[in-house]
C-alpha cells in the first residue's frame, strides 16, 4: 500500500472503507504499472521518487543511491567533531542525490558547503533537492578533488564513495540492482576510491581538519590503514547500530 502514496487522496484507509469505488482509468493504469515495477524488484524509493534522510524527504531518482540509515552516522560525527556554531568549511565527494553535504548545510548554517559528483544527472538530483529544501551548497562537476579551487582548504571533508568489490554478489541482489553501479563499486578490491581520497585529503584539509568516509563493514582496518599512512592523527572507527564498522575519521595535524 505504500504505492498509494503516489496519489494525493489515495490512502489505504480509502481503498479499504471504499472497495466499491472504483479508480480512474489513467490511475488504475498508472498504480498497475508501479505495481509491476514493484513486483520486478525496482525499490520503492524510485517508484516513489522519494526518501526520508535525517529527518527530511529527499527526491531520488534511478540516477543516485537510495540514501540508508546507515549514512546518517557520518552526519552525525561531523556535526558533533566540527563546531557547528562556528563558521568552517566543509565538501562532500561523491554526493549523489546531496543528503549528506545538504543535511551539514541546514543543520550547520554558519559552515559553508560544497559538494562534488562526477554525474551531471546526479548532480541534478542534488540540485533540485538543495532547492526544495533551501540548502546553500556550492554544487560542482568532476572528480572527487579536481574541481575544487586549487587553493581551498577545508574543516571538514566528507564522502561515502563506491565501496564495494567488483564482483560482489550483492551487486546483483535485492535495490542494488537497481542502482547506479558507478556509485555502488569502484570496480576494483573496493579500496580504489577510498585510497584516492584519503591520500588526497591530507593536502586539501586545512589544519586540524577532519577527513570521514563512510565503507563496507569488512573494512574497517583497512581504511585506518589508509587514513596512517596518509598521516592523518585520531583515527577511528566507528560502529553503527549493528554494531558493524562503517565510519572511519582522522585528523590532520594542527
């Protein structure tokens, strides 16, 4: 019934207290197609356009992640090692459909935000939901780094990039199926991403800044691996409510 959710006026309570009644046609048409997609496997979220993040409804669309709980732990850590009454500057790479670096942006309104996808279509998305919910981010195109100002330095970088390994059989199960591949694996050992971005930190973060990334639960070590040789300080990682690895933070030096 969570289809019905597309109509205004359509709820459960409706089709149940009136089974008489019967939809029109263009309706009928258009719940029979969702259902289909639906019964395909295609995630609800996309059916719907929309998910909740943080408190907040986001659009998605087939071009972006489906965001998950799990992200919210990565908001959660840069809100609470980043004074959020202070100004700072803080990007998000890889940002999808923008829950992350938008989240920071209404939750933190004295930090100044930008964001960083290597999909126009994605960055789309973000756009529009950086619009809807009257978010400031500064929305560029490319590469993780490569199109920010050469000479920006950043309190805080955050990122939840492809994570898993090629060939994974979870890429063929379930929502990721669906999903936009590019930003599920780095069709690699699921590391590619995380090296590029940690040993890139180091010389974007202003100092004192914080670097956080979001990866699989199997992880862990070697993110914190990563994160010491790039020479970041206070590693860690962090666990989520089940318990898994799946944030890892570090520091440059002050």
């Amino acid at each position: 019934m969570l289809l019905t959710q597309a109509w205004p006026g359509l709820t459960h309570a409706t089709i149940l207290g009136h089974p008489e009644r019967e939809l029109p046609e263009e309706t009928a048409s258009a719940f029979d197609a969702l259902a289909a997609r639906r019964l395909a496997g295609e995630p609800i979220a996309y059916l719907l356009g929309s998910r909740e993040f943080y408190g907040r409804d986001f659009r998605v669309s087939p071009a972006v992640l489906i965001p998950r709980p799990e992200t919210e732990h990565l908001v959660e850590q840069a809100l609470s090692r980043v004074d959020r009454t202070m100004p700072a500057r803080a990007v998000d790479l890889g940002t999808g459909s923008g829950i992350i670096a938008i989240t920071l942006a209404l939750e933190a309104p004295d930090w100044s935000l930008g964001a960083v996808d290597v999909s126009a279509e994605a960055l789309a998305v973000a756009r529009g939901n950086a619009d809807a919910l009257g978010a400031r981010v500064d929305f560029r195109l490319g590469s993780w780094f490569g199109p920010l100002d050469a000479d920006a330095r950043f309190e805080l970088i955050v990122s939840n990039p492809p994570y898993i390994e090629r060939g994974d059989h979870h890429l063929a199960e379930g929502d990721l199926r669906f999903e936009p591949r590019g930003a599920l694996t780095d069709e690699a050992d699921g590391l590619a991403c995380l090296r590029e971005i940690a040993a890139g930190a180091p010389g974007r973060l202003a100092d004192g800044g914080w670097l956080m990334v979001e990866h699989g639960y199997d992880q862990g070590e070697a993110v914190r691996g990563l994160f010491a040789d790039a020479g970041l300080l206070e590693v860690e990682t962090i666990v989520d409510l089940a318990g898994q690895d799946r944030i890892t933070i570090g520091r440059k030096a002050v």
